[in-house]
C-alpha cells in the first residue's frame, strides 16, 4: 500500500503537467474542430507522408471550416487554409506578427541554429535587416554564369554517377542537388564559391545535410520543451555542437574567403547580401550575433528551396514523359547553348511547368511562425485571442478543388494558360488572393523568389536539353512526415543526349542576366 502511494505522489504531479501542457486552451476559437494530438504525433511511429496525413485527417475539416485546431510544435495553434484567412494573415503584420523559433521556443536546436533573422523577426530589427539585405536578394542583375555553370556540372556528375550505377537502377538525386543548390547559393548571395560540386567529400554540405538530419526528429519537434534537458539527452547535445560547429564552419569560410583585388571596379549590381551585411557590421549597424544570424539564413533559405523544388521536378517531369517531351521540344526550339534570362522567361511551358511545381509540391508546406498581439478577429470571423499561434498549410490551400477545380492535385501545367503574360498575371493574382502561396504574400513575401524562378528555369533548361531520364520503376513515392515537402529518397535513370553537338561545362556570353520575369515578382 505504502508503494502504491509513494507511486501516487510521483505520478500525480506528471499527469497534471502532462495534461497541461497538452489540453487545448480555453481561450482558442471552440467553434473550430480539433485534430486529434496524435495525428501531430504520427511520426514518431508511421511512416506515412504528409499527403497522407493530410488527406486523411485535415482536407475534410480545413476544406469544410477553413481552419482548425492543431497541435503544432508543441502547443495548440490556429491552422488555416480558407484563402480569405491567410489573406487576413498575411497582409496584417502588425496584428499577426512573424515570430520565429528564437521567440517562440528560444531554447531549442533549432532556435540556436536559426537565430534572429531577416524571415523570422518582426518591428524594427525587421526593418533594419530588410534595409539592409532587401538590395542584394531582389536586383535584376544577377551574374548568371554560376547558374549555367553550376547546372551543367551537376548533369556531369548525374550522367557519371548513372554510369557507375547497375544496368536498371537509379541515381539516388538528392546528394547531388544539396551539393548544386549550396554551390549556386554561395556564389550569387556569399561571394564565395563552396566547391561542392567539385569536392564529392565537402565538409559544408556534409555538415548540412547531418544537421537537417539532427533537427527534424519528430519527436523534438512535437515536443521542443525536451531541449531545455539536452544535459540528459546525449543526442540533442550532439545536435547544438553540430550547428555551432556549422554556424562557426561557415563563418570562417565566408570572412576568410578569397577578396577581390583593390584594383577591381565595382558596381552597385556586383554587390551581393554577404557585402551588405559586412558593411552593415563594419559601420556598427548590426551586432556580431545578427550578422552570424542572417549569415546562416541566407545559406539556409537561398538553397533549401531550390533543393527541395529540384527533387520534386525530376520525380514529376521523370514520371510524365509526355510532360518531359514537351519541354525537350520547346528548349530544343530555342538554338542555344548558352540560355539567358531572356531566353528562359521567354518560354511559356518551361514558366507553366515551374509554376504548376511549386503548386503541387510547395517546398515548405507548413509553418506555425505567426503571433497574434491582440485580440482580433480573423478573416472577420475567427475570434483570435492575444498571444495565440497561427500557421497556414500551403499544400492544402493549393490542393483544394475549390480553389483548383476538380483536378486540384493532377500535375497539369496547362491550368495556367497559354502565354508567358497570361501566366505571370494568374501567378501574382492567385498569390494575393491567397490561393498560391509558396513564396508567402503581401509584405512578407519571399524576397529571393525572381531569383528562384530564374535559377530554376536555367536548371531544368540544362537538365532537359542534356539528359532523358525516369524515375527508377523500384522507387515508391513518398513526402516526409511535415515540414518541407519533396519526394524523400527519389532514384532516377538517366540517358545523355546530344541536342547541339558536346556541350562544355563553362558557359560563354554575357556575364549579368536580368532576373526580371515581369510584374512584382
């Protein structure tokens, strides 16, 4: 009797905790269903993909009340996908403020790898990274030959790891594109060429790809409060020595790299964000601590997304060879080794493929990065009390047919029209109706995304014109667990083709395209 009672006394108190911190506030909106907590918890024992998750549990009550109630990162938040509320979301900064992981759970791996940056912060330091990075990530000028360059290389090392490969099986892709995206990354934003194309053992992108690893285990996603006890758990504490060792791996790399000689004359189009933020630290504008904040969020952001989108269109456009022709034939048409902005904004279903990729396969899906800092009333008819969490899912509302039409979550390129401009209008009109939302919108929007629509047009130009390819028949499809969204372990077959005789590695001609593909982009 005397155990059961001192087991009583230490489990009482763990129960009451426990139910604390998992029962839904009082104060969220009991008009909206709840998602069980154990469908956030999936991936701590299923396998299945977000898709599935989603189709399963979400699609229905989100597609019926446009917002749910949804454990997330470890406490209840407002998930919304009705294309009115995220429009509300979106264009309210002051009421439903960005607030990162270093406001939000500061004391977590990802908080410390993260840090205080120009995406996550809000108010003033928000405007002061902005007015200071704004210049090097939306210029119409970008050099454009390590976009050529870098594209080229990487269907060398694909077509030589294919041949190393047995008769009938694939290319695992996606070491090779982490290695293409931090490449492109540190060359048009960093000054500063990682050679991880060239160095197959590269200390940066090895070090990257064991951190994303270390993050996103589902369980300290789910429950971030388990950081604060990285003394006990010896993994976590392998996690935050691995992103100080990349924060410092970085730093090191990008303040020592090779300068440009004084006698070089420069212009304001040379200048890339890594300049900026130097300037800015030099002249005491920012902190030792921000400089090394927006420094890893650049390296971050500026090749995450073109990684995660790359894998997603050689699964997509290796599955639908109908798709993959109709390309060929169009960059074919073109006569031209050496594509630029204008060639590439100039070719309407090379802009349709792209598009219809994002829309499909969103790279970050979902985020729970907003605040609301005071009682107001979403979409003007959610009560949203102060202090409450919203995140906004971008494959729902972008797989919804009644924002897509019956064929939603079809691949179909043709839905955006038949011109570059009829296009580029559906774009920036979806985008501000809330509809098609893989950059954000309003004053937040992603500032890097001409520059992602540009690289990715040059890539999938030298990808198509070089090689076929299809998706190895042993690879099933499968999207992680939550997070960012691409096809996880993709293997793909490819074949050389020769479309205007051997191609060269190094790219010739102008050395600044203009990644200006019309409108605000």
């Amino acid at each position: 009797m005397a155990l059961i009672s001192a087991a009583f006394i230490v489990l009482a108190p763990l129960a009451v905790l426990l139910w604390w911190k998992i029962h839904v506030p009082s104060n969220l909106p009991k008009n909206l269903p709840k998602i069980p907590i154990y469908v956030s918890l999936l991936g701590l024992w299923s396998k299945m993909g977000q898709d599935e998750i989603y189709d399963r549990w979400l699609r229905k009550p989100l597609e019926e009340h446009g917002a749910v109630r949804f454990w997330f990162a470890g406490q209840w938040s407002i998930l919304a996908t009705r294309p009115q509320y995220l429009t509300d979301l979106f264009r309210n900064e002051n009421v439903y403020a960005k607030a990162g992981n270093h406001k939000k759970i500061p004391w977590t791996v990802s908080a410390s790898l993260l840090g205080d940056n120009i995406i996550s912060s809000h108010g003033e330091n928000w405007k002061l990274y902005t007015s200071i990075m704004k210049p090097g990530l939306t210029k119409r000028n970008f050099d454009g030959r390590p976009l050529v360059n870098s594209s080229r290389k990487l269907v060398n090392l694909l077509l030589q790891a294919q041949s190393q490969t047995p008769q009938g099986e694939g290319v695992l892709i996606n070491p090779f594109i982490l290695r293409y995206a931090i490449s492109v990354m540190g060359q048009s934003f960093l000054d500063i060429d990682f050679r991880c194309l060239d160095e197959p053992k590269n200390q940066i992108s090895g070090l990257q790809m064991t951190i994303k690893q270390s993050i996103f285990k589902p369980l300290y996603l789910n429950f971030p409060v388990l950081d604060k006890y990285s003394n006990l758990i010896p993994s976590r504490q392998r996690a935050f020595k691995l992103v100080k060792q990349f924060e410092n791996l970085l730093y090191d790399l990008v303040r020592n790299r090779p300068r440009h000689s004084l006698g070089e004359k420069s212009s304001p189009d040379s200048d890339q964000v890594i300049h900026m933020l130097e300037k800015a630290l030099k002249e005491g504008k920012i902190t030792e601590r921000q400089f090394r904040d927006n420094l890893k969020i650049t390296f971050i952001v500026a090749h995450e997304n073109i990684q995660l989108l790359l894998n997603s269109m050689l699964y997509q456009i290796g599955a639908n060879q109908e798709v993959q022709d109709k390309l060929r034939a169009e960059i074919n048409a073109t006569n031209t080794e050496n594509p630029t902005a204008d060639t590439v904004n100039n070719l309407p279903y090379l802009t349709s493929v792209i598009y219809e990729l994002l829309r499909l396969y969103p790279p970050i899906s979902q985020l729970a990065n907003r605040i609301c800092t005071s009682d107001s009333l979403l979409g003007d008819d959610i009560p949203i009390a102060a202090g409450t969490y919203l995140a906004w899912n971008a494959y729902g509302v972008q797989t919804s047919p009644a924002n897509w039409g019956p064929r939603a979550r079809d691949f179909v390129p043709e839905r955006w029209g038949t011109s570059v401009e009829e296009m580029q209008l559906k774009f920036r009109r979806d985008t501000i109706r809330g509809t098609f939302i893989p950059f954000n919108a309003h004053t937040r929007k992603c500032l890097g995304q001409a520059f992602v629509l540009l690289q990715m047009k040059i890539a999938v130009f030298e990808l198509v014109r070089s090689m076929r390819w299809k998706v190895d028949p042993g690879y099933k499809f499968k999207l992680p667990g939550g997070g960012v969204l691409a096809p996880v372990g993709c293997k793909v077959i490819f074949e050389e083709i020769q479309t205007f005789g051997e191609m060269t590695e190094t790219a010739s001609g102008p050395g600044e395209v203009s990644m200006y593909d019309g409108g605000d982009l």
